[in-house]
C-alpha cells in the first residue's frame, strides 16, 4: 500500500461515516470504581513479574493508586495506596535506585506541589500502603498547576531527573534535577526549558535524527500553544537553559493527548507520526516529509463525544492496517471511546468500542490486558452522567478479535 498517497487523498476528502457492521461496544472490565475522578492510567511493572502494573491518580479522591496485575490467573487488583490532593497525574520510577519503584505525583489545585512517594526497600513491606513515605519536592510547592510529568536521565548523572509540565498560571515545562543523594528532596533543582499555557503531553524521542532525545509536547493555551518539540542543546552546560522551540501545527486550535506512530514510507527520515486530537475540530495528522511535516485531518463522527481527549494509532484488528482509537469528553449519550477502522483508507468505518455509558475519558493505553494475543483498551473514566465524579472508574474494555 502506497501511504503516502492515501494521506494526500485523505487530506482532500471528507470521511464517510459509516460503523462498523455488526459492531457492539466491546465487553467492559472494571478494575476499580471506589474513589473519585480517576484521572489517567500509566503502565510499570513494578514487581518484575512481566506483568504491567498500573498507576491512577483520583483527583477528586485525593489519592493515588498502584494497582498489581494480578497475572493470567485472572482475580482482583490489589493496589497500593499514597496520599495526593488535586492530583492530574501519576507514575512510577525507581527514582532513588534502590531496586524497588516509587510514585510521583503531580498536583494541581489549591495543592501545587510535585511529590515522591518512596516505596519500601523490602517486598515484604512494598504492597502496604502505611510502610510508603511521601515528601514533596520544595522548589515544586506553590510554583504552578503542576499537570504531567515524565522521567529521564536529562544529564548522565545522580540518576534519574524528573521532565514536569504545568498549566498557567505560572505555566511551565522544565526538568527536576536530581541531586547527588535522590533522597535529599530540598538539594533537587528545577530548570525551565520553555514557558507554557497547559501542558497536555510530554515525549522524549530524537525528533531530529542527532542521536540525542529531544521533547515532543503538546500545549493547549497560550502563545506557544500547539504541537511542538524542544531541541536537545547536545552540550551538557546548556542543558538548564531554554531549548530551541519548533512548532508542527495546531497553532490556532486546542491539542489534547498526543501520541506517535511508525508511519510506513512517510518515515524514511525514522522520525515518527503524530496523532493528536484538537479539542473540537477533529483528529490531526502529522507525518514527516523531505521539508517539514504533511499533516491530514479526520473529523469526529456525530456518535461520538463533543470534544476529542486521547489518541492512539495501532493495528486493533490485525487486518494489516493502521487503526485510530481515540476517547472522548463531553460524552452524554454518546461514545466515549471508539476505533476508525483502517484511518489512511480511502473508504473509513468507525467502531464504537464503549458504547454511551460514560461522559469523561483519560488517556488511551493500548495493551493486551487478558493475554490472548490481541489489543484491549485501558483507560479511566471520572464523570457520572449526573455531573459527580463518581465515574466508571479505572476500566479495560476487551478486543473481540480473540
């Protein structure tokens, strides 16, 4: 298939909207619905059993959750649990090296503060909440509305540092270095690398082919809003200064969730796609071309929700093309979460994979959560139709293909 030319026809052609045939939403899992607005699901296997864990923060709930993947035996999730007002998000990383993972959380609100749960160095003591020890990070508290993080070694020492973005105001994205000792939480320092309206996503790959990890994002408000990636300086004394900003697109619009995607022939460059949903406009795609980037637009169809959150790009249904599933907020009555089927086709259908229950949706993770050989959709849901956020919860609906 020649891709190239099917984004270019694409790119003049408006989709037909068409579901699937015979398509029902697909069969709903909960892993837990005991807190309030279960905000974004990310993966770590924590205890090295090959089995992906999960990380939750529950932002009205105040707390954040490590859930342990109870394997292919099936049974409930059992979760560890630290405490985290206004959380936005939560992951894990063994940040002091001792062996066993932490959580950080980022908190926005009246909270503002970025936090590091440190975990217990026996396995004995890792699965009881009580046995973990939360610290914030100083230079973090009161700074700004701290909304996604991601961790790196951004300077080849003291180990791990910490890539943190927020939403104004203050907004900010910058790194949290590490010190010599990880556990000295005053010695951590923060160095902005650009300023920002609302941080939705943060990726660390070498955009430009240098062999160093540059940082992809997308910014929601402001001046630098948009699609846009940071350029590694490649010195290390220019590391703490602010890098060189490119856009990509979506510079007048309002770019959620991003993510990237091998695009066959479009990626001879090894620079990957870019999928991103731009709130109420449709889903943007970004693919690179000899001079810059090709981008294509694909509208939202009238079943699903008003304004686009998270997407992602795989082969779901194992026909050899690439599929777009994508969630949505603004919900009611409509499908929160749904598949297109074959998006660089000429003819596009859609899947409707949750059905109407559900108003708000996270982040989409796309993983094989029962094991047999096929994509499931992971997610979290945090509205009920009655406007509380006493959601659907941390949720997994499952592929029918196997």
């Amino acid at each position: 298939m020649n891709y190239y030319l099917v984004v270019c026809l694409l790119a003049f052609f408006e989709p037909i909207e068409v579901i699937a045939q015979g398509n029902l939403p697909w069969k709903r899992h909960t892993i837990d619905n005991t807190s309030f607005g279960s905000d974004g699901s990310k993966l770590a296997d924590v205890n090295n059993d090959d089995n992906m864990d999960i990380v939750v923060g529950w932002e009205e709930g105040g707390v954040s959750r490590l859930y342990i993947n109870p394997g292919k035996a099936g049974g409930s999730w059992e979760y560890v649990e630290v405490p985290s007002l206004d959380v936005e998000d939560a992951f894990a990383v063994d940040l002091d090296g001792d062996g066993f993972m932490d959580l950080v959380t980022l908190s926005e609100g009246n909270h503002q503060r970025i936090t590091i749960h440190w975990a217990p160095d026996t396995w004995e003591d890792y699965f009881h909440s009580d046995r973990w020890i939360s610290q914030d990070f100083p230079v973090t508290v009161g700074m700004t509305r701290w909304m996604f993080g991601r961790a790196a070694d951004v300077d080849g020492k003291n180990g791990i540092d910490l890539i943190v973005g927020s939403k104004n105001p203050n907004g900010t994205l910058g790194w949290l270095q590490a010190p010599e000792n990880p556990r000295d939480v005053n010695s951590w320092q923060y160095h902005e690398l650009t300023t920002a309206g609302w941080i939705m996503s943060i990726e660390l790959l070498d955009m430009d082919q240098d062999g160093q990890n540059d940082i992809l994002l997308s910014d929601r408000y402001g001046d630098l809003r948009g699609v846009r990636w940071l350029k590694h300086p490649g010195m290390v004394e220019e590391l703490t200064a602010p890098w060189k900003n490119t856009f990509i697109g979506v510079q007048e619009g309002e770019p959620m969730f991003l993510s990237v995607f091998e695009f066959p022939e479009a990626t001879a460059t090894g620079t990957p796609a870019i999928a991103v949903p731009d709130l109420q406009s449709g889903w943007k795609i970004f693919y690179p071309v000899s001079k810059g980037w090709g981008n294509l637009s694909i509208a939202y169809p009238a079943f699903g929700g008003k304004r686009g959150k998270s997407v992602v790009v795989a082969d779901v249904d194992q026909d050899g093309s690439l599929d777009l599933v994508a969630s949505f907020e603004g919900a009611q009555d409509k499908s929160g979460l749904l598949a297109v089927n074959g998006m660089f086709e000429n003819n596009l259908t859609f899947t409707d994979i949750s059905g109407t229950a559900g108003v708000k949706f996270d982040f989409v993770v796309l993983f094989d959560m029962d094991s047999d050989g096929d994509l499931d959709v992971l997610t979290s849901e945090e509205t009920a139709e009655d406007g509380s956020k006493r959601g659907l919860g941390v949720i997994w609906f499952e592929n029918p293909l196997k």
